[in-house]
C-alpha cells in the first residue's frame, strides 16, 4: 500500500489510478484539495535542492541522483522526473538472471598502465576481502589493507577501489557510501545473482574514467526504498526542518487517502484495457434476481440487482463458454456477495458455448449476464461490502465527521468518537478503559461544587 506514494510522487496519482480508481475519501479529514497539493508539492521538489540539503552529510543521496541522472536520455530535474523514470526502468529491466561470466565492472582506457587482467584479480581480491565482512559496511583502508596481503600494488588498490562504487562485479554489486558520521568511504557486498540476467548496460562516457553501470531490479529497489526512507518519509535528521517538515505533511496526507473509487459512468478505462492483435475486450456485468425486493408497480415483478460493468479482455478466438467462465472468475473475486454465482444466460443473444465471441459480437461491446446464487438469496447491501450505517456521532480535530476505518476512541460522557492518533495515543497502547475528552473535562472543571 505505500506504493500509494511512491507512484503518486511520480505520476501525479494513485497506483489505483490505471484502472480508473480516483480520489473518493481521505482519512483524518484530509480533502481532494489538500490530497492533489500535496502530490504536485511532493512532484515539484527540486533535485538540487535535497542534494544541497542532504548532501553535505549523507553522499548516498548525491551519488544516486547522478547514478539516474546519467542513465536518463532527459533531465531528471525534480523528485517526480526521477521516481517516474526509476519506476518505468524498473520494468524494462529482467527480473532473473544467472551470471555466467566474471565482470570487474571497469571498463579500462587504453593509456591505462594495468592490464584487464590484472585489475579483474585486484576486482576479486578485493571483492573476496568484502565477502568476509558478508553484510557488514567496511571503510576503505580496511579493505585496503585486507586486499594488500594478496596485491603489493597499493597504486592498484587504489585505482580499483576508486572505481568500483555501486559496480556489478561478478555476481555481486559492490556498494560505496560515505559513513555521515566518520566522514570515511565505506564499502558494502550485495549478492545479486538471483536477480540479474542479461541485464541492459548503461554506459557513462566521462573523459576521465569510462565506467559502466549495470543497474539490476534489486539495486533500482533498493535505490526506491532509500528514498522512501529518507526523504518521503522525513526521517533524515540533516534535511533542513523547514523542507523535512513540509515533505512530511505531504507524505502523511497521500497515506492517509486509502478509499478510491471508480466513476463507472464515465467509463473511464484503463491505458492497460488497450486491445492487443491477440486480444479484444468487452464490457461485461451480471444480474440477479433480488428475493428481497418488489417493484411496488407491475405485477409483482422481482427486481433485479446489477453490478457495475468491468472490463474482460479475451483472445479473439475465444468461445461463449470461456468468456462465461471469465466473467464469473471476475466478479466473484470482486464481490464478496457473489462468491457462489452462476451464470445461466446471456441477455439480448443466445449462442452456443463452443461459438466464438466476437463471431456473434463485435469488440467493446456490452453484455449482461444473468444468473443465480448457489446458496441462499442476498439483497443489495449484501452483494457490496458496504457495511452497516453509522450510528455514532464523529467528531475529532482532524477535521473528520464520519468514521474513516481509522481507530477512534468514544468519550464516556458525551459519546463523540475521535481519532487515537490525533488524542496522541499510540498504535502500541491499548485504549483506554475510561475516558474523557478534553471539552468534557473542561465542562468538569467549570462546573460549580456540589454542596
């Protein structure tokens, strides 16, 4: 669920948005207003300026911003252009791999005085020397000096240390990060053999050192969780407090949006219900016969309940009986309601279960397809998980006036349920047995003596 972040500070929307899910309610009394200015705010926050801030004492921050500068074809200029263009590498990128080769991760300029051979062995020594410490940050000069029983060449040592952070080197990624608090290089070993395969190579081309950047799935993830970590969620103590305390709201008001809804009516579709040469979609829904309710017009006739139409993508080959089988499979995993559905007709047309679909019926077009339960009869508030009305009064300082799912915690004397959250009483802590709310407890204390 806090993909909800990431993906928002990226794209300007809800993870949920592709299928068309948009902004229907937020908890703590956050608005639509306040949930969009704080996705543009958080869009908009100038790279330059978290590296200025961060950079000083945390080099992770600087080191992976030009990592992603580099491999874009484009400017990567705020916090939105970098998570947007991490977030569609990471799909072009192979999710296995087995390595069958050892790659130093360096490539060697001609003018320069080691051969490839000799700097592949200074690679593995150096690599071998880190595998010792297995998941432990090691500095520079203790690596130096480990790899020094096995490469007298110190100018070696350093040439290859210099150029191996954040390298693939074999089947691992050697990481290098200045340590903020002893302002020393520190290295760092990552076995990244079950998830690179021939992978794509970006290549930097720098006049001083022309150096390749193999980006695995697993470093790019790890790359986001970093900054989900130290920047989105504000937990980097050097930010300035102004930017750290405004990135912060920010992030707070996109988690606390968790209810998004579907305008069914305006038949907003998805970018990924595109047709394919393979494939074609319709618009399908099901109905069923409501035991529960009668028209009070006509001649007693049962009133049908209709779910919303969803989208079903079929091979363009497909049959009457897989496309029913579908249909079902569909709307069962989205109504609870409807877990022992049946299908039994399809209104308006009445093919054979072996004819071919888009023989009968043209692409985009709609279907209803009536059916029955298995078991016993539901009425409308039992196919969609809506839950039971309110029958309690909210009202917290967050703003909220209804319940949002979140936890509350109800005053012993005048019964309004507010937020635990925002009455500062933490997730880890039980709710109190007896309580009374700050109003209350102020109309205590005015009240006069009883004689």
């Amino acid at each position: 669920m806090d993909l909800r972040l990431i993906h928002g500070a990226a794209y300007g929307q809800s993870w949920f948005g592709n299928w068309g899910y948009q902004f229907g309610r937020g908890s703590f009394g956050v608005t639509q207003q306040m949930y969009q200015k704080s996705l543009e705010a958080l869009q908009n926050i100038p790279l330059c300026i978290l590296a200025h801030h961060i950079g000083t004492s945390n080099m992770e921050i600087p080191i992976l911003f030009s990592r992603y500068q580099t491999l874009s074809s484009r400017s990567l200029l705020t916090l939105g252009d970098l998570l947007r263009f991490m977030l569609d590498l990471k799909h072009r990128l192979p999710k296995e791999s087995a390595l069958n080769t050892y790659n130093p991760g360096i490539l060697v300029e001609n003018s320069c005085r080691w051969s490839p051979k000799r700097i592949e062995m200074a690679a593995r020594v150096i690599v071998e020397s880190l595998k010792k410490a297995k998941i432990r940050w090691v500095s520079r000069q203790e690596v130096r000096d480990a790899a020094r029983a096995y490469v007298g060449d110190t100018g070696l040592l350093d040439f290859v240390l210099k150029s191996l952070g954040n390298h693939v080197v074999g089947k691992y990624l050697v990481r290098r990060c200045l340590n903020p608090v002893t302002k020393v290089l520190e290295y760092c070993l990552e076995d990244i053999s079950n998830t690179l395969t021939n992978q794509e190579e970006f290549v930097i081309n720098d006049s001083k050192l022309k150096t390749r950047y193999k980006i695995s799935r697993v470093q790019l993830m790890n790359d986001m969780c970093y900054i989900y970590r130290h920047i989105l969620r504000g937990q980097t103590k050097e930010m300035d407090r102004t930017i750290m305390s405004s990135i912060s709201l920010a992030s707070r008001i996109v988690l606390d949006t968790k209810y998004f809804v579907k305008d069914y009516g305006a038949e907003m579709f998805s970018k990924y219900e595109s047709e394919t040469e393979e494939k074609s979609k319709l618009y399908c829904t099901v109905t069923i016969q409501d035991k529960g309710e009668i028209y009070v017009h006509g001649e007693g006739e049962k009133k049908f309940i209709t779910a919303p139409y969803e989208t079903i993508m079929l091979r363009n080959n497909a049959t009457f009986d897989e496309l029913i089988e579908e249909v079902e499979k569909n709307f069962k995993e989205i109504y609870w309601g409807l877990k022992s559905f049946m299908i039994g007709s399809i209104m308006n047309i009445n093919p054979n279960g072996f004819d071919q679909v888009f023989r009968v019926t043209k692409s985009g077009s709609k279907l209803v397809f009536q059916g029955k339960l298995g078991d016993m009869g539901m009425n409308r508030e039992s196919i969609y998980e809506s839950g039971s009305r309110q029958r309690f009064f909210v009202d917290c300082g967050c703003g909220a006036k209804d319940d949002d799912g979140e936890r509350m915690v109800a005053c012993d004397i005048c019964e309004v349920w507010q937020h635990t959250r925002c009455l500062k009483i933490p997730n880890n802590e039980e709710i109190p047995n007896i309580y009374v709310c700050s109003r209350c407890e102020q109309d205590i204390l005015v009240l006069p003596a009883l004689p």
